[in-house]
C-alpha cells in the first residue's frame, strides 16, 4: 500500500506542464561547500522556469486589503491573466511558516553572503546545511534568487531565514523546481541574519546532495511620479520584483479604465497592475499584464475614496513568466 506525501501530489499535478523546461543549469553550480565566488554577477534565465507551486510552499501571503472595484474587462482580446502566479507585496518572519528541517550544528558550515554576485554551495550529505550570513538594517527589502539547482533544480533542498533574535521561518522547498526570486522581504530589525540552505532526507525527492547558486539583492526604493489621466506613461523595471508607481487625483464614485499599451518581451514579461487609494487598500487580485496582455483594457474600476489614487507596475518573481524585468507603456482615464 503506497502513500502519496502532500508534496508529492503538488509535484506530481505541475510536473507535466513543466517537464519541457530546464530549471537549473548544473554547468553553473560549485563544488565547495559554502564556497563563495566573489565575481560576475549571477545569470539571468534559469530563474524563470520554476514550477509554480514551489513559489508558495514558503511565503504566500498578501499585503494590504481587497479593494472593492468591479472586475477588470479585457476589452480587446488580451490574455493578460490574474491570480496564478501572484506574488506578495512584502513577507515579514511572521509570514515564514516554522522550519521542517534543520541541520545539527556539525553538518553546518558558515560563510559570509555576498550581494549582487553568484554565492555558489554544495551539499555534501544528507542532511547537510550551508549557513550564509549578512548584516541588515531595518526597513530594507530583500530577495532572494535561486539561479540553479543541480538535477534541474529537482533536488531535496530548503531556504530557511534566520533573524538576528534566532525566529526561522521557511522560505520555501527551492529543490521543488523552486529556481526562481523569492521575496521581498522586510527587515524588521537591524543584526545579522542568515540564509540557510538544508538538504533534505531523501524520502519525496531521491537526490539529497548536489550544488546550487545563489544571489541575495538589496531592492531599491520603490520611484513615484504623478501621472495625467489621457497622457501615455511609458516605465522601465530595472529589478526583479521592483515597482514603479504613478499618482493621480479622482473623486469617490468616478471611474478608472487603464489601457495596456507595449511591454517588452513580445508582452510576455512578468509584470501586474495594482490599483491603490489614499489609505493605502490595494487590489485583491492584480491584473498579470504581461500575459500576453498588451493593446488590452481594463477596468473600470470604481473610485471608494477621494483623493490621491496610485496605479502601481510590479514585477513578479520569474517563476512563470521568466522575464520580469524591461519597458512598458499604458494610459488610463477617469470619468
């Protein structure tokens, strides 16, 4: 009599859709554990071939609250999608669930994290663990990208976050074909944390040992500007997981219609719509606009509350779509 894990079922429901990509690249994982590489920066591509699913066995909640707007309608035949492949706004330690795995201290070894640039491990042994350390400062934003994984990043493997008060939270199963960007997290306290990544102990995933590449990134402000009703706005997301944000000025009852002009990547890159009021509510489900969702409208949205409205572009993780960085243009009206 077998018994299907609950990871394997995810794995086994996704596996098909996704048999097709290559994940991970083994040809760019290391052969020292915990063996820093300080130069080059790390290469973009693999990320974006993650399953789905691997996306939410760490963190999957929400921020902020449901904005009570009608449903956007595509009026003119875009398949821009919304839901599937929903990203937090933010994940705080309080989101992490508790780890299922840990390491004994001496299957752990430490190594300085360094930022921007490829942090290449190796687990050894079953069980094992790489603890990457860094300093932070409260209020910062921090993602972190799998860039690969070896055995096509399907290998027993955790991310788990460790604060400087000793709360670990797991980040996710990256092994899961989980080689996409996770975050952004927020720093809730100045110290020193740490990024371990735990092997697994066989019994859903076979291969437990293997290397893996990393690259933590320090998120930059997230630039604001006001925009005019009518008036194209043209933008360029310049980091994963990175937002720009444009204001405007409506009355409560009035009317929001936005039309999705071009995004690079032949419209397919992985970027959202979010609308948000003066107090701060958001969009429950935002609009995935760079699904294949240029030269669409959507909307309208109803206006709740008076005063400064923001319509905020927002890159996804690289999960789905791979590409979440690039141009894009809209205009929009209130009436």
């Amino acid at each position: 009599m077998y018994r299907t894990h609950p990871r394997v079922t995810r794995l086994l429901g996704l596996a098909f859709l996704l048999l097709p990509l290559a994940a991970c690249d083994d040809a760019t994982t290391a052969t020292g554990s915990a063996d820093v590489t300080a130069g080059g920066t790390a290469g973009p591509g693999a990320a974006g071939q993650a399953n789905p699913a691997a996306a939410g066995s760490g963190s999957s909640t929400t921020a902020g609250a449901s904005a009570a707007t009608t449903p956007a309608s595509a009026a003119g035949g875009g398949s821009g999608g919304t839901g599937s492949a929903e990203i937090p706004d933010t994940v705080s330690m309080g989101d992490l669930p508790a780890p299922t795995v840990s390491a004994t201290p001496t299957d752990l070894d430490t190594a300085p994290a360094v930022f921007d640039k490829a942090n290449n491990g190796n687990i050894e042994q079953k069980g094992a663990a790489d603890r990457w350390t860094f300093t932070a400062t409260a209020g910062q934003l921090l993602t972190v990208e799998m860039v690969s994984i070896d055995h096509e990043c399907v290998q027993d493997l955790y991310l788990v976050m460790e604060d400087p008060s000793g709360t670990r939270g797991e980040v996710a199963w990256v092994g899961n074909y989980g080689c996409q960007t996770y975050g952004p997290f927020v720093i809730e306290q100045a110290g020193e944390y740490s990024l371990e990544l735990i092997g697994g102990d066989g019994s859903v995933l076979t291969d437990t040992t293997g290397g893996y590449n990393f690259v933590p990134h320090w998120l930059g402000p997230f630039p604001e500007k006001p925009a005019t009703p009518g008036t194209e706005i043209s933008g360029d997301i310049t980091e994963t997981l990175g937002r720009q944000r444009w204001t405007f000025e409506a009355e409560a009852g009035q009317e929001v219609t936005v039309k999705v002009g071009d995004i690079d990547h032949e419209c397919s890159q992985d970027l959202y719509l979010v609308l948000e009021d003066p107090v701060g509510k958001r969009s429950e489900t935002p609009e995935w606009i760079g699904n294949y969702g240029c030269n669409t409208e959507y909307g309208p949205y109803r206006i709740e509350r008076a005063g400064t409205q923001v319509l905020e572009l927002k890159a996804g993780n690289g999960g789905v779509i791979a590409n979440t960085t690039g141009r894009y243009s809209l205009s929009f009206t209130v009436s």
